[in-house]
C-alpha cells in the first residue's frame, strides 16, 4: 500500500473531505503546493472520467515518483436531462460561485415535479511508473426547494439524501461522509489498491 498521495486540487473542501475520508487507511493527503506545484489544468473533457484522468496526468507529469490523486464530480439531475454534469463548477457562469450556482439549478427547476438528482464523482490515481486506477461513486437523492445549511460546499445545501432525512448543507461532515459519492468512490479506491498490495 502507499502511504502518501497528493491531491490535485485547490479546493479547501475537498481537501477537507478527502482527509476526513482517508482517515484510519495510512494515507497522508498532501497537495501540490506541499512540493512546490501550482498548476492550473482546463478541464476539457466531455465526461467525469475524462476530466479526472486529465487532471491527474498533468500533476503527476509535474510530480515525479508521487502517487497523484485528481477528481472530477458534480450534480447530474434527471430532469435537466444529466446537468449541470461536467459543467457543475461553473453552471451560473464565469467565475464559478457555489451559491450563484445553486440558485440556477433551483431556477430551473421551479414547477418542476421531478426532482431526482444523483452526486457523481470519478478518481483517478496515477502511481509512479504510468499504472492508473479509475473508480466512481455515485450519491443517489432528490434537490431541495431551497438552500439549506451551510456545511459542506458546491451543492450539498440543495442536495437532500433521504437516508440522513435533510441536505448533505445540514449534515455534519462526519454523516455527509459516511454516505457520500466520495465515500463509495474512496471504499471501491482503497480496495482496489489493497488488491496491488497482496502478493
């Protein structure tokens, strides 16, 4: 197993999540500026993977000998035929605003009965010497009608997950973690990467 693996990203809650949910694994979260990095990769891609693999092949470009961890997520809702998707960091426009954001997806769904929405998110790992691991995690819930709480970033105030009976805005870090699409995609990453590990 590796016992350190920077994340390439700027985000603070990110960070944040990914260090709650690597917690008791061995794995220290470091970032780029940590080794003196500053990259600014344009997420071209059409999909979730495709964003992720782009980012994690630059940094790990700029990283030698680093295992480099980059994620690419967002809010797909049914009936906004999968937006905002890949665009879910800047769906209200340049430059990108969680709130502005927010009020656009619920703008858009005004009268809207369907109100389906799931939380995606991809990973993609490098390891030094090219081997790439690819999982996803998905978050099943609904979009609230409003903003509620002011946990978590991007979404999580409109995001309502029925199995914890309010929106990831409201729950604790702790609880959002424990059922979040991050959560499902850093389990199927861990056991993947303990699969590497046994002889």
């Amino acid at each position: 197993m590796i016992d350190s693996l920077v994340l390439a990203t700027t985000n603070k809650g990110k960070l944040r999540d990914f260090r709650l949910l690597f917690e008791g694994s061995g794995i220290a979260i470091e970032l780029p500026e940590d080794h003196g990095v500053v990259l600014d990769v344009e997420e071209t891609g059409a999909t979730f993977t495709e964003n992720a693999l782009l980012k994690a092949r630059a940094f790990a470009s700029a990283l030698p000998g680093r295992c480099v961890l980059a994620d690419d997520s967002g809010l797909v809702v049914e009936a906004l035929a999968g937006e905002p998707g890949v665009r879910s960091a800047r769906y209200a426009g340049e430059p990108g605003d969680h709130h502005r954001n927010n009020l656009e997806v619920l703008r858009l769904m005004e009268g809207v009965s369907d109100r389906r929405a799931a939380f995606v998110v991809v990973l993609a790992l490098v390891l030094p010497g090219g081997v790439e691991i690819v999982v996803e995690g998905r978050c099943e819930g609904s979009l609230a009608l409003e903003e509620r709480g002011t946990n978590g970033f991007g979404y999580d105030a409109i995001f309502w997950c029925d199995d914890l009976g309010c929106t990831f805005g409201e729950a604790s870090p702790a609880r959002k973690n424990a059922l979040s699409h991050r959560a499902a995609a850093v389990r199927a990453l861990l056991a993947r990467l303990q699969s590497l590990a046994v002889p």
